[in-house]
C-alpha cells in the first residue's frame, strides 16, 4: 500500500479536523462495527479503522468498500493509495450503481486527485521558484561591473519572483479547501444518509 504523503516546504492540505455528520435525520449508528470505524476515522487511527474493515462481518458491503476509498484517498493516511482507491471506486461502481455510497466515492476520488494535482503543482513551482532566486544570484554576480544591467535584471526577476509567491499562496489556499472538503466526506457515516455535507 502507499506511505504517507509528504511534500517539499510546507506540508499542506492535511490538518482540518474530521468531524462525523449522522446521516438519516441525525440519528445515530446501531452497528458498534460502523461506530468504531468512525470513531477511528475521527480520530486519525486509520490503522485500527483499517482493522475494523478488514475484520468486518456486519457493515454492508457498499459502505465497507466506501470506507475503504476514504482510507485510501485520505492523504493523512497511513493507508493512502491512490491506486487501490480507484481499483475500489471501480468495484463499488460496477457493484452497487445506484448506492448513494458510489456517489460519495466518486466525489472522495474525485478530491484526492485534485489534491494530488495541485500539489504537484506546487511542488513544481517551488523548484521554479528556487531556480528564479539562483538566477537572481548569479545575475547579480555576473553583473557587478553593470549596475543598469544589474538594476533591470533584478526588477525583472524579482517580479517573477512575487509573481510566483502570489501564485503559491493562491495554491495553498486551493490545497486548504480541497483538504477541507476531503475531510468533509469522513464525515459521511456508515447509515445512509448525510447531515450537510458541503461541496
């Protein structure tokens, strides 16, 4: 399965707290599998969550295999797989179509690879970033006997610099909302129903 993901700089996207929305009118889970699976969930024991579906003979399937893709698509997970979360959103889909659980899925996978995409995304930018500063470094060296030369060139990467900061930022905020909605979708409980579930 896949490690933990970590990215350059600043670790992003995973730190909003999960909180679990009773689903049905808010009424609460019978099922002390489904309650201790949430109850691990919520609390980031994704191993022991792992556990509780792994050794499950009451949670029906399409809400076991939904746990599954929220393990597997959680970034903060121990268990985050990206491709054994879409091999198990195939199977719910193929299996259970008309599950609200299916839709669930598809929008979890749906998060974590727009998670992914940005990250890459700002890892890219980070490594152009730190290429711009070495550019401004050795444009003032190569420069020192021309300060106009050396004046333009450094407005001009400084610039691209800010340009690039702004554009950063900008994803962090991006990589915040996405976690938050990822997060969001451990609120979704085992029962069939939702209680607000955000977009």
């Amino acid at each position: 399965m896949g490690g933990k993901r970590t990215g350059t700089g600043e670790q992003i996207l995973f730190y909003a707290a999960p909180l679990l929305i009773l689903l049905l009118s808010g009424c609460a889970l019978h099922d002390a599998q489904e309650r201790a699976f949430s109850a691990q969930l919520r609390n980031g024991d994704t191993e022991q969550a792992r556990q509780v579906l792994d050794r499950s003979d009451r949670i029906i399937d399409d809400k076991a295999l939904f746990g599954y893709i929220l393990l597997f698509s959680d970034g903060t997970s121990a268990q985050y797989d990206p491709h054994m979360a879409q091999v198990y959103l195939d199977r719910i889909t193929a299996i259970y179509p008309e599950s609200p659980y299916t839709g669930y899925a598809a929008q979890a996978v749906r998060l974590m690879k727009r998670a992914d995409s940005a990250e890459r995304e700002r890892a890219e930018l980070n490594d152009k970033l730190l290429q711009v500063r070495k550019a401004m470094a050795d444009q003032a060296a190569a420069n020192a006997e021309s300060l106009k030369a050396l004046d333009e060139a450094e407005k001009r990467l400084a610039a691209e610099n800010r340009e690039l900061n702004d554009r950063l930022k900008a994803l962090s905020r991006e990589n915040e909302k996405l976690r938050s909605q990822q997060e969001r979708m451990k609120e979704i409980d085992l029962n069939g129903g939702r209680k607000g579930l955000g977009h």
